[in-house]
C-alpha cells in the first residue's frame, strides 16, 4: 500500500499508531513491520528504547534468501539493516560496542555477510559500515571476516560512480587489509 500511496503513511502518522505497537509487532515475527518503522523515521534514541536489536539480527539474518516482489521500494532485510546501522554507528563508544557485541559472534557474522552477496546499494553500504565497526571492536571478528567475507559485493560497490558509496566500500577493504596474514 504505502509504495502504491504515500498517503498511507501519513494516515499511520496521523492514526498514532506508536513505534511501540510496530516493534510488539516486529517482535511477533512479521517481518514487514520493519518496513513501517523504517518509514516512520524513528531516531536512534527511539530505536533503542523499543530494544529492537534481536528482532533486526532475525530479520536480517532470516529473510537474505526469501524473494520479496520487485515492486517493493524497501525490504524486511534492507530496512533491518538500515536500523542495525543506525544501532552501532548513531551512539557513544560504550553504547555502540553493546550493540556490537550483540551483533559479533560468528553466526550472526556469517548471516550477515551471505546478505551482502545480493548486491544491492544500500544494503552493501550499510553492512559495509556495520562489518567495519565489527573489525574495529573485536580480533575474533577481524579473524573470521577475513577468512569468510567475499569480497564481489564491497567490489561492485566500489565500482559505483557515488563518491559516498566507494568510501564506505573502501573503509571496508582498509580494515581487512589491515589484518595480519
């Protein structure tokens, strides 16, 4: 509906329909609530009030091989994503590390790396950022990405023309190279 009419989140706006009944929601394990909080806009401090990291990492981590219909302008794994950055780069140090930790054992790293592989923008940026602040928190995480990340989705984003786009592809690639062999 809200690809169809962006009416409709100004409706959901208007209905106060609270970023707490999305996360029950998203807790509940549908997926496309996600969707809606990204939409919503919600600031970092609101994201992690609602303590929505577990339910991302799923999502995130669940939904890489599920197909969702092209005429989606978002999906469950990219607005997941969106916010998991915005969890571990949006606080102080000690706050970002808790988040980090959460995020940093190699299963979740291993998820998140095979969601890289599907080569889209936003989602290759955003993880990108997120497995640079993993490298910079922990030897373990630098030792298993080094070993188990691909390096063809950081390479199509540095193949991109927008300056933005090879920067976080090329922070990336700094950190592992930077990783004794």
């Amino acid at each position: 509906m809200i690809s169809e009419d962006r009416n409709v989140m100004r409706d959901i706006k208007k209905k106060d329909y609270y970023l707490s009944n999305l996360a029950t929601v998203l807790k509940r394990d549908v997926h496309e609530a996600v969707i809606l909080i990204y939409l919503l806009d919600p600031s970092p401090s609101e994201i992690k009030n609602l303590e929505l990291l577990p339910s991302l990492l799923h999502v995130a981590c669940n939904t890489a091989t599920q197909k969702w219909p092209t005429l989606l302008p978002l999906t469950p794994t990219s607005a997941s994503i969106a916010l998991i950055e915005i969890l571990v780069t949006a606080f102080d140090y000690v706050t970002n590390n808790v988040h980090l930790a959460t995020i940093s054992s190699p299963p979740i790293l291993s998820k998140l790396v095979d969601v890289a592989k599907n080569n889209n923008l936003e989602e290759g940026m955003a993880l990108a950022a997120i497995l640079v602040r993993c490298v910079r928190l922990s030897g373990n995480c630098k030792k298993f990405l080094s070993q188990a990340t691909p390096v063809e989705p950081f390479l199509h984003l540095l193949r991109r023309k927008e300056q933005h786009v090879k920067y976080a592809a090329l922070e990336y690639f700094h950190e592992i190279l930077q990783i004794p062999r």
